[in-house]
C-alpha cells in the first residue's frame, strides 16, 4: 500500500486522469441510477399507496387500467370486502380555471366507503366530502401552480372541481393523481349519472369468485405491464451495465499501459527478491483507492445535483442503491486491475536486463 501510494504522489498526472475519468463516469452512472429511481417510482407511486395483492380487470383490456371496465353487472358476482376498493380511471388534461394552464393528470374515482379513501395521506386540507370536491398529488400544486381552493375542470364539458386536500406520493404513468368521488368520475366519464361502471377493483385479499369477462393480476403483474414502465427500466439497467464495463477496461488499458512502462522497474524489484504477490497488491490497492476515491468525489457532485435539480426531475436516490452501485463500481475497478498481472508474473529480470 505504501509503495502505491508514493508511487501515485510521484505520478500525479497520470493517476489523476484516471481518477478524473473514474469521478465522471461514477457520476454519470448515480445521476442515471437516481433518474431510473425517480422515473420507475413516478410510474407507480400511487398504486403502492393502495398496498394491494391483485386487481381485477376487463379480459379485454390486456392489463391496462385505462382500457378496462367492469359494469354494473360484472361487478354483481364479485363480493365487496373491507380489503377490496372500486377505482374509476380517467386520463384527462386539468384546467386552471384562473390562468387557463393544461396539466396532464390521471383522476381516479374512489369510493368513500372503502378503504383506499380511508387511508389517503392528507398533507394539506381535507378528504373530500361533498360532490365536486377533489384531493390532487402534492406535484400539481409545487410544480403547476395550483392551491386549495382552486377551481379546476378535466376537459371538455367538465364540470367544476374544487381542490379540497392536497396527498403525497400519489403518480401514476408519471402523471399527478387526483382522487374524487366514485359518482362524480363515473358521470363524467361515461356521461351518464345512472351508469356505475368502474374501471377496476384493487385487493388485499385472494378474488376467486371471478365474473365472466373478467381477469386477476397481481400487483407486480399490473405494474409490469404499465405503458413504457419495462421498456424504461430495461433501457436505464442496460445504460448503467455499460458504463460499469466501461470502467473495468478503461481502468484495465490505464494500468496496463502503466504496467508496461514500470516493467524495468518491476525486474529490478524481483533481482532483489520482491514477490509476486507483492508487486500484484501494488496494482490492485491503485485501483481501490482511485475507485474509492472517485466514487466519493462523485458521490458529493452527485448530492449537489440532488440539491439543485428542480423538483420537476423525476430524481430519487436510494440509499442502497448508490451503494450498491458504488460497491460494483469498485470490484470493477479491482477487475480491470487484475487484467494486467499476467505481465506482471511473467516478467524475467534476465531477459529485461540483459536485453
């Protein structure tokens, strides 16, 4: 360790680049990992608010909450339970009455009897209670504008809706929720009061006595099969894979090109009986403390970022999850190091000498 570590100080350039390199693409590699993060939890927030198992939805509607309906029918030969709660689903663009501004939401009607409405969070305001009355995710009021009281509409024809409650971590597909009465979003999304269709039915508990038409997910299932969830997580993994690979080899070809200068160096240290062993820890321990080093430093640049980016970005940091990804950035590091003790070991003092 010694040895490396005066050689580092003497060689500050040259350890210096690669410790650069290591700081940037470590970086790179926290920033995707809290945006993976952050994207991967706005898809889904709201549906592990619920904490269900399974969801009941329309055979047809190939697990998409937007494309599914149960009517009034099917919604006969399944049983209600105090672990069971109806969800009407809407997509919808919601106006500020004020300053005429389009939010893209998802509205979901719940009904005030069941237990998704009795375990909403309410940061600000209250539940709704009367008709017209509506909570919204704490984004729609930091990031467009919007306060208690508001007065707000969800498209064409739409009725006005008051802002009563303001909840917390409530996103689906990336877009704010808002929760209003079970009447009031069935009226308007089929435009008929005296239709009580819903969308779906979210469970704690097993559903066997399914309708015809009909199928169960579990929750894993639905939320796998939310639009674009998969294919961006796949897309960030493969991105952050990549880069821990680039690490390994560019830390492989900087060591080993190191490596190649300090070969009369290293015969010199064998004439005078020096291990293996010895010379090899000397690579190895390079690579660590840059690696270590490196991931601090981006670490902190990463904390920075975090501090600065406007709650607009979708940027979560799991503290597991950096470390984890530190971890695997160093036995990269540690990877690549190994690549060139080959050289090492073969080295003949009397071939390097004498030639």
């Amino acid at each position: 360790m010694f040895l490396s570590i005066k050689e580092m100080k003497k060689n500050k350039l040259r350890y210096g680049l690669i410790g650069l390199v290591i700081i940037l693409i470590a970086y790179l590699i926290f920033v995707l990992t809290a945006l993976a993060n952050g994207l991967s939890s706005s898809n889904r927030q709201a549906i592990d608010t619920w904490n269900a198992s399974n969801i009941v939805l329309n055979a047809d509607a190939n697990g998409s909450l937007n494309q599914s309906t149960l009517t009034s029918k099917q919604l006969k030969s399944i049983k209600t339970s105090k672990s069971r709660a109806n969800i009407t689903q809407l997509s919808a663009n919601v106006q500020n009455l004020k300053k005429g501004d389009k939010t893209g939401a998802q509205i979901l009607g719940i009904n005030k009897q069941q237990y998704i409405y009795n375990d909403l969070n309410i940061v600000k305001g209250r539940k709704f209670k009367n008709a017209k009355e509506v909570v919204v995710d704490q984004s729609l009021i930091n990031e467009n504008h919007y306060h208690l009281g508001q007065l707000i509409n969800m498209g064409n024809n739409s009725p006005k809706f008051k802002i009563v409650g303001i909840t917390k971590n409530a996103k689906l597909n990336v877009a704010p929720v808002i929760y209003g009465a079970e009447n009031d979003i069935q009226a308007f999304k089929f435009g008929n009061d005296k239709v009580k269709n819903i969308s779906a039915i979210v469970t704690k508990d097993k559903v066997t006595n399914l309708a015809s038409g009909t199928q169960v997910l579990s929750i894993n299932d639905f939320i796998q099969k939310l639009p674009g969830y998969s294919a961006q997580n796949n897309t960030f993994t493969f991105m952050i894979i990549f880069l821990l690979l680039i690490t390994l080899f560019i830390i492989a070809i900087f060591l080993y090109v190191l490596t190649m200068q300090k070969i009369p160096f290293f015969a010199v240290m064998k004439i005078q009986g020096i291990a293996n062993s010895y010379l090899i820890k000397n690579i190895v321990s390079q690579a660590v403390i840059l690696s270590v080093i490196g991931v601090a430093i981006s670490g902190g640049l990463t904390l920075i970022t975090a501090l600065l980016m406007p709650a607009s970005v979708p940027m979560t940091f799991n503290t597991l999850l950096i470390l984890g990804t530190a971890l695997l950035l160093v036995v990269m590091a540690i990877i690549g190091a190994i690549i060139p003790m080959r050289t090492v070991t073969k080295i003949d003092p009397a071939t390097v000498i004498g030639g």
